[in-house]
C-alpha cells in the first residue's frame, strides 16, 4: 500500500512511519461534552510519537535552551 504525499509523490507506510519516527510528530486535541450551554466533561488530549533517540535530542536540547533557575533565595 503507498500513500500519495505532496505533488503525487508515492510513499510506503514504513516509509511514513520511518519519517514520523525520525522527525517526531505531535497530535493534539480536545473535546467538551455540554448540556443546556453547560460544559459537562472536557477532554484534552496530547501524543508525542517519536523514537526514542528522537525524544532524547528534542529533550537535550529543549534543557540547553532553558537556563538555570535563579538561586536566590535560598540558603
């Protein structure tokens, strides 16, 4: 099976998933269920689909972009 992506370009599924493993993909969503204008349930949903190697360099390099916290304060 093989999917078109872009300007007809065919692409395999192991061919996706390789990409989205490699690349990591991010789906998110939500919903909320309400009755007479009142919201009842609310769901949020977040999935991060990635290797593991993937999710680790996203990671490092999210933590050397963050600084340090302040110290202040404390003793």
């Amino acid at each position: 099976m093989s999917i078109l992506v872009g300007h007809e370009r065919d692409m395999a599924i192991a061919d996706l998933l390789d990409r989205a493993l490699n690349k990591g993909v991010v789906l998110s969503g939500e919903a909320t269920i309400s009755l007479a204008g009142v919201d009842l349930i609310y769901v949020g949903l977040k999935v991060l689909v990635a290797s593991y190697e993937t999710a680790s360099r996203i990671r490092d390099s999210q933590a050397a972009a963050t600084p340090p916290p302040d110290e202040q304060g404390t003793q």
